[in-house]
C-alpha cells in the first residue's frame, strides 16, 4: 500500500508458518520496502503472486498490516479470514462488509492484553518500535548532542528530554533516550508507572501534591480523564519544565477518547529555538497544540514539531519482524493440530477478543476476557 512499508509475513515468520501445515504465498515487491526481497521469500518456500487481486482470490486466509479498504474486503468469501489492524470501534462499513461477506476477521489491536496474548499484541509491538523511532527523529532534528560531553573544544551540557506518558511508547522513549546519555525525565498520571521509568535510569516528574496524581488513574492499567485540578497541577509543571527541556516526546493517550491536550501553546513558545517536540498522539488529534498530523512544523520561535504518525513504517524492518511475529503467533493458536485447519476457537478469550466478525455475525465489541 502507497505510504506503508511494512509486510504482515517475513521469510522467517512463513517458514513458521509451513510448519503449521500451511502453504504461503505473498504479493510480488510486498516485502521490497521493508528489505525481503521476492528471492528471498522464494527461498523460504513462498509462492509469488503477481497481483493482489490473485492473491486474495487464492487464500483462505490473509494477512496484512493496515486496515482493509472496501475493494479488498470485497474480494473476500464466506468463510475466509482475514487478519489485520481494523479499528473496529471506528469502521462500521468495514465491520458491516466483512460480515456481509461471510469473513472472519481477526482484528490485531483486539488481542486482550492479558499474559498469555503478550505475543500476539502488536499493539505493543508497534508502540515500542514508535517510542524508539520518536528518540531518533527528534535527534535527527535537534542540532546537538543527546550525551554530555567535555572536549578540547569546549563542554557540552547533555540533553534534557522529557517523556510524557509512560506506557509502551513512553517507555520504549526512555529507553533510547536514557541509553543516548540525556537526562531524561518522563511524567505519566498512573503513577505506578514511577518505578519502571526510575530503573530505566530517568527521574519521575512528581506533582506538587502527590495523592492527586492518582487522580488521573483508572482501572485496567488505562489512563481516564484528569480532573480540572490534577489538569492545572500537570499544566503548571510542564510551564516550569518547558524552557529548561530541549526535546519533548507526547505519548499520552486515553481510550476511545481524543488525545488530551497537554503541552499548550505557551509551553511551546517558552522552549529555546532548536528544541524538538514529538507527538506520538498525532493520530489521535494531538497533545500538543501546533502538531499538524503527518508533519514536520517549525514554529517562529525555532520548535521543531513532529507530528509523523507512520513511525513503525519508518523501521520497516524491524517492525515487519515482529509484526510478522505476532502473526504467527495467532495463526499457532488457531491452528492447535498443525495441519493447515483453522480451529476459529470462539471459546479462547484471546481469539475472541481479537474476532470481530465471524460466521455472519458482527463480534465487536468483545464480551470482557475471563482471565487476567
Ligand atoms: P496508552 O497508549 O493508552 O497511553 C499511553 C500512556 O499515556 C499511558 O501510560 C497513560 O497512563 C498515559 N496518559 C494518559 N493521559 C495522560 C496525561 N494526561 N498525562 C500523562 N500521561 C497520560 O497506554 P499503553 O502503552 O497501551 O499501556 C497502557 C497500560 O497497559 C500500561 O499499564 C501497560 O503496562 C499495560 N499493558 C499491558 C500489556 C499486557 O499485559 N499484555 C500489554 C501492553 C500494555
């Protein structure tokens, strides 16, 4: 697909996949970007299939990355599935044609995040490869170094980056950024998340009044809406934090909700020029106001911000990798006798969290998984 790199099956991941008892094939060139060749899926037993339209037309099960259009959901047949990212919260036509169909579809962002389906959540997956990714941009648009430095030339202060949210994103940013040397502070309202952003060896932004920032938690590990009052102690530290931070990385994200706006106009005109801010909330609207999605802005005081919401596409590689991984993990579950057959079991919480159409019927939303 135009403007996406990734590929749902690798070399590797379809050698996995013969094991199940499976035949693969993939679209010609599909793996190109993300550097498979057609050689090497050759190589690794795949038939290449010179159109996409062939290709649909002989699975019975497909793969893929992005959301399916219509002309591709059209080419589905009773019984058939399909597994891919599909936001059914916010495709009802995509839900309404697959059944239609008479598709099953597995929807990836679906997959309970329970333990067992740990290696199946690509959701996860793509929030960490994002989360890295953000670091590197931001360094790659910031004119210094992350690291401090004494030279002969002079000394060089490290970069101060500042992560807010905490979640896999959140994480995977302090990570990169932590192990580029800069001091890193990172902010999240669960502040159960402190520790985790503390051994990682970045300091935890505390509110002045520690019991509120509890404030903003909600059951499940997600994030729920702040009150006005947690919002404005939030907001007034971000305005102490925002000339002293040279790189700020947004990953704040609440359910089925808009992102929240958090780093606001003011904020932005107090950070020094040559600052980079990157908005991994893009997609969601943004939690920081002047983020255009799928953009580089620089803003007159000399703020670079990034708003590219295809990160994981950027590292075509690394994430087809897991992606593919992922993948493979389900069709494992779905295959328990490893002998070509789908056993679409509708009993096993993690298939049918992640099913969302199936024998006609539209499945979404999921009944809540029984084990944690
Ligand atoms: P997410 O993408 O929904 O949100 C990103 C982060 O933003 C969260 O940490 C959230 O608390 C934070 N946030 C929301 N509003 C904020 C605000 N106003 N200010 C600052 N931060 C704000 O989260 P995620 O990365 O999907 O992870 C959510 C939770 O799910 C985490 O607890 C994570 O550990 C957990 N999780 C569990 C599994 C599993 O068990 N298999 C897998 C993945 C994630």
């Amino acid at each position: 697909m135009k403007g996406e790199a990734r590929v749902a099956m690798t070399p590797d991941s379809a050698k996995q996949l013969q094991k199940l008892g499976y035949d693969c094939a993939i679209e010609t060139g599909a793996g190109q970007l993300a550097g498979f060749s057609d050689a090497a899926y050759e190589e690794a037993g795949v038939e290449i299939v010179k159109t996409a339209a062939a290709l649909w037309k002989t699975s019975d099960i497909v793969a893929k990355v992005r959301i399916p259009t219509d002309t591709e959901l059209k080419r589905m047949t009773a019984g058939k599935t399909l597994i891919s990212f599909f936001n059914p919260g916010g495709n009802e036509e995509g839900l309404e044609l697959a059944r239609s169909k008479g598709a099953n579809v597995i929807a990836m962002e679906m997959v309970p995040r329970i333990s067992r389906a740990q290696k199946m959540d690509a959701l996860s997956s793509m929030a960490n490869i994002a989360g890295y990714r953000a670091v590197i941009e931001a360094g790659n648009n910031f004119g210094r170094f992350f690291t401090g430095q004494i030279t002969a030339a002079g000394k060089v202060p490290p970069a101060k980056v500042l992560v807010v949210g905490a979640g896999v994103a959140g994480l995977a940013a302090i990570g990169a950024s932590t192990s580029l040397g800069a001091v890193t502070y990172a902010f999240d309202v669960r502040p159960e998340v402190a520790e985790q952003v503390e051994s990682m060896g970045a300091e935890f932004v505390y509110l002045d009044f520690e019991e509120e920032q509890q404030d903003g938690a909600a059951t499940g590990g997600y994030a729920a809406v702040s009150s006005p009052e947690f919002r404005e102690a939030q907001l007034a530290k971000f305005r102490e934090l925002a000339p002293e931070v040279d790189i700020v990385i947004t990953t704040a994200l609440i359910p089925n909700r808009e992102a929240p706006k958090l780093w606001l106009e003011d904020m932005v005109a107090a950070m020094k020029p040559g600052s980079v801010i990157v908005d991994l909330a893009a997609e969601k609207g943004g939690n920081v106001e002047g983020t255009v999605m799928d953009e580089k802005v620089v803003t007159d005081n000399g703020v670079t911000i990034i708003g590219y919401t295809d990160f994981p596409s950027r590292m075509a590689a690394q994430s087809s990798t897991l992606y593919a991984t992922n993948i493979r993990h389900m069709m494992t579950d779905l295959t328990p006798e490893k002998d070509g057959q789908i056993v679409h079991d509708m009993e096993d919480d993690v298939i049918r969290g992640a099913t969302v159409t199936f024998d006609k019927e539209i499945t979404f939303p999921p009944p809540p998984p029984k084990v944690q």
